[in-house]
C-alpha cells in the first residue's frame, strides 16, 4: 500500500513539497509513472537521460525477473 502512495499515479509530482519529492524518486516504478505522464499529459518528450535512467531500470527489472523465474520454474507445479 505504501508503495501505492509513493508513485506518483494519482497525483502530480510538482503538487508536493519540494523536500518530500526526492522520496518519490526512492520508488523505480516512479521513473515510469512520470515518463507517461509527461507524454500523456504535458505532450513532452522526455530527454535522453530520462530515457537512458528508463532503459537501465527495464534491463535491471528484466534481469531481476528472469533470475526469480529462473530459481523458481522447478517448484511451479507445487505452487499451483
């Protein structure tokens, strides 16, 4: 639920205070929420940095699923 709260989905990230935003940063799924946001909403393109910081969270996202996938595709079966 915490982690709910801490993406900005509901809310506009420029509606907090200034010292709480660094907090929001602390949740990778922010990185997401506020690029669509900016697409969807503010019709800007978001700069190579801010797709360069998207591109190293999806790899490392990707890698951390496959790893769980990986350690627990034998016990499947158990688990269903």
């Amino acid at each position: 639920m915490l982690m709910f709260w801490l993406t900005p989905i509901v809310y506009d990230i420029q509606s907090i205070n200034p010292s709480l935003q660094s907090v929001i940063y602390l949740n990778p799924a922010s990185f997401f929420i506020l690029g669509y946001q900016d697409v969807l909403y503010h019709d800007a393109i978001p700069s190579l940095p801010e797709v360069a910081v998207l591109g190293a969270l999806t790899a490392v996202m990707l890698a951390m699923g496959y790893a769980l996938f990986s350690r627990s595709k034998t016990r499947f079966a158990e688990e269903v």
